[in-house]
C-alpha cells in the first residue's frame, strides 16, 4: 500500500471506526489534520468522541457513507468482502487497506516504535510502559488496547518520534508493523479459529521477531519453548527477562503480600539490582514489569525513575480491576478468556482474604471454547463456585453445537460447585441470593460480562 504520511494529509473513511484500535488511528489522523469519516453500528463513547474532535461520523454501513473525494478506506478483518461500503470504494477505484497495513504505514512516520506482542499480557505491559515513558517527559504517542486511566482513555497523541502499540497475532496483522523494539511476552495457543496449531502460532511470532532491525531490539521471555527458535539468526540486540539465570533481566527473590502483589529484585544485564514492588497482582505481572524495564532499559531512559513507574502503576480498566462492595462482597472485574489467565487470575485472587471465591465466568467465541473445553473447566475448579453465563459470540456463528453447559457439566466432575444461566438478570437474581458477606466475586470474560457487576453495584 501507499506510504500514509503527516505531511500529505489525505481524506480516510474508516469501516468500524468505534472499536478501540480504529478510533485510536482515527485520532492520531485527526490530531494531523486529516479528514476522517467512519462508519460503526451504534453510538459510543468513542464515536462521540471522534465527533467532537472533527471526525464525521455514521451510524449503520452504507454504500452512501462513501463519498468520491474519499482517498483510502480502511477495514478490521471482521468486515466481509461484501461490505457496501467496501463494494461502494472498489466501484470508485478509492484503495482498501486492512486496519493492520494501515497502522504498519502510519509506523513509519516514527523515529522509535514500541511493539508488544504475546498471546496474554498486551494492554498491562502496553500500558505499564507507556507510564515509564510518560513519566520520563518522552511525549510518546500510545495506543492501547484498554482504558488507560492516566490518558483517560485508549489513546494520547505525542509530538515526539516516540510511538507504543500492542502488536496482536489474530489474523498475522503484527506482521504488518515495523517495530524498533519488539517485545514477545509468550507465545501459547490461542485464535484458532485462525491459526492452525501452536506451531503455526510460534512461526508468526518467530515472523513478527524477524521484523526488527539490526539497530533495533527483541526483548523476549527466556523462558519460551526452544526459545532458539524466535532469535536465532537476528541481527538485533536480543534481551530475554524471566527466573532462569541467563536471562539478562532476571527477577529473584519474589514473594507475594496480601493482596497477591509481588515485590522482587530485579538483576539487570550491567549488573545493576533494582527492588521492584508492584501494585497490581499475580506472578504474570512479574513477567510485564520485567519487560516494561528491559524496554525503558534499551530506549535510554533513567532507570530509577523507570522502576519507580512501574512500580506505581495501578492497572488498567478492565484488568483485576476493583469494582466496589455490595452487601460485604467484594466485586473484581477481569478480562480474562484464556485458560492461561484465569489460572492467573484466580491464583491471584486466591490469596485475597474471602469467605468463598466466586466467578462468573462468560466464554469468548464458540472456537476457542471448543479448542479449550477441558482446560477451562480445569482452571475455572480453581474458584469455590462458578457461575457460567452464554458463550460470546463476537465475530463467529454457533456451527460447533456448543453451549456453556457443556463447561458446567465438566466443572461439576471435577467436585467445584457450577451453575449455568442464559441471561444476566438470571445470573444477578442468583448472586444476590447466594453470595455472602467476606466473599469475593470476580466478573471474568472478553465479552460484555463486565455488565453483572456493574448492575449488582447498581442495586
């Protein structure tokens, strides 16, 4: 595709352009003084948003949104081929490029570009970084994927050549990007509805590795599978962080308070020893921190100050995010939906002080919940009761003859109370009964589970 750059300002229609990424991209464009059209199914936050910042925008997908002086139409691969606005672009001859190219081209118009990769973890590390960077007065531009409450939003545009953005394996769209700094938290089955198998997914990564220039750097966890697989034969600096003791970020002596967050000392590859105390749980976030600083480490920036903004980072909407109390329950909120983060999750959450451990749990996509049946309902016994809401659908079509209530009945073998519900109004009936002053109640899922805590602390 054509190079997008600053100084030729063009006029760009986005299709989708409420989801988190294409609003992000939309900004930064607006930002620079394009003009912005775009197209979403409904009214939001970020729609508005984008209105009030110049952006013209239309609620429902038409052919008729397109005008002909449009210079580029951009897409998320959740738009068919026979979108009308896609038909209405070919029919003029206006270029369609995927959301994915988009953001490799606009990655361009920067000096240093922060790219993080992994199959868990993105938005934190993403997140966590972008703290170190702003508190380093970098100016840097950030796209993340999660409410970052220190940009009041998912999205900051910077004046400096400074750029960080989560780099997502679904559909191989990081291969589209052109990353200074990579960094590849860990590599596990996920998308596959996409991917054909792990090893196909470790080759994309070992792909996106490769992206990296030789003046560039690849930070990595040490403590990937054949990790000589990702970095052999890579001209760029390569940096792995982990426990193991030829890791050049390496984290000892970690131990856990209360709450489950770590404090631990850092080992740096010039021999350089840091305490870290972080402020948000589980030993994955060990892991992020690790590399946030490996990453602070190679752009230059002081390194005390660097640790100290990681270890004042307080998480990201969405993230084992407090919620509030009802009745002496204490409502967590968390984003996982990969059997990998739960166990994360509820380990951490495992040692908080409760009566009882609930979650509500709400599967994302019929492929991944078929591809993970038995690994769900073996993390999900982590819990004292589990109450499983509808598969999500998101982008897929039921085709597998799924439900829930196949989790449920493989949760229940296993000796952990499960309870099935189709709607949350059943689900929230059903808490409000049950749950009981001391316990802890965690809303867990990708979808839009996060709607049952709101409510019961609504009540």
């Amino acid at each position: 595709m054509q190079n997008i750059e600053f100084e030729n300002r063009k006029k760009i229609h986005f299709t989708g352009i409420g989801g988190i990424s294409m609003s992000a991209i939309a900004q930064v464009l607006l930002s620079r003084g394009f003009s912005v059209t775009g197209s979403d199914s409904r009214k939001s936050g970020l729609t508005q948003q984008l209105e009030s910042e110049g952006a013209e925008i239309f609620i429902g997908q038409s052919g008729d949104n397109i005008a002909p002086d449009v210079d580029m139409v951009v897409y998320t691969a959740a738009i068919s081929r026979d979108n009308p606005e896609l038909s209405k672009a070919r029919e003029l001859g206006i270029p369609c490029v995927t959301r994915a190219d988009f953001l490799g081209s606009l990655m361009k118009n920067y000096e240093t570009c922060v790219c993080v990769s992994g199959t868990h973890g993105k938005t934190t590390t993403t997140s966590m970084l972008s703290e170190v960077m702003l508190k380093a007065d970098t100016d840097p531009t950030i796209m993340v994927g999660g409410i970052l409450p220190s940009i009041n939003g998912n999205t900051r545009i910077g004046s400096s050549g400074k750029f960080i953005t989560e780099a997502c394996e679904y559909t191989n769209s990081f291969l589209s990007f052109f990353p200074t700094i990579a960094i590849i938290l860990n590599v596990k089955a996920d998308h596959l509805d996409f991917f054909k198998d792990i090893d196909d997914i470790r080759n994309s990564f070992r792909e996106f590795a490769r992206l990296v220039p030789d003046d560039g750097a690849l930070i990595i966890n040490g403590e990937i599978d054949n990790l000589d697989y990702f970095t052999e034969g890579l001209g760029c600096r390569v940096i792995r962080f982990g426990r193991t003791p030829e890791c050049e970020f390496r984290a000892e002596n970690i131990t856990f308070n209360e709450l489950a967050c770590a404090e631990y000392d850092l080992h740096t590859d010039d021999g350089s020893i840091y305490h870290v105390e972080l402020k948000i749980p589980g030993e994955h976030n060990v892991y992020n921190s690790m590399s946030a600083a490996a990453a602070a480490q190679v752009m230059g920036l002081n390194m005390e100050q660097a640790i100290r903004s990681i270890s004042e980072f307080c998480g990201v909407d969405r993230r084992f995010q407090y919620k509030g109390r009802i009745g002496g329950v204490t409502i967590i909120d968390d984003y996982a939906h990969h059997p990998d983060e739960i166990e994360a999750t509820l380990k951490a959450a495992l040692n908080i002080p409760h009566k009882k451990l609930w979650v509500v749990f709400q599967p994302h996509t019929y492929t991944r919940t078929e591809a993970f049946m038995e690994e769900f309902a073996d993390k999900l016994a982590l819990a004292d009761e589990v109450v499983l809401a509808e598969i999500y659908a998101a982008r897929e079509k039921n085709i597998h003859g799924i439900s829930s209530q196949n989790i449920m009945k493989l949760i229940q073998e296993k000796g952990t109370q499960c309870h099935y519900y189709p709607t949350f109004d059943e689900i929230e009936n059903f808490l409000l009964e049950n749950c009981e002053n001391g316990d802890v109640l965690i809303t867990m899922g990708a979808g839009d589970v996060v709607l049952i805590g709101d409510s019961l602390l609504g009540r």
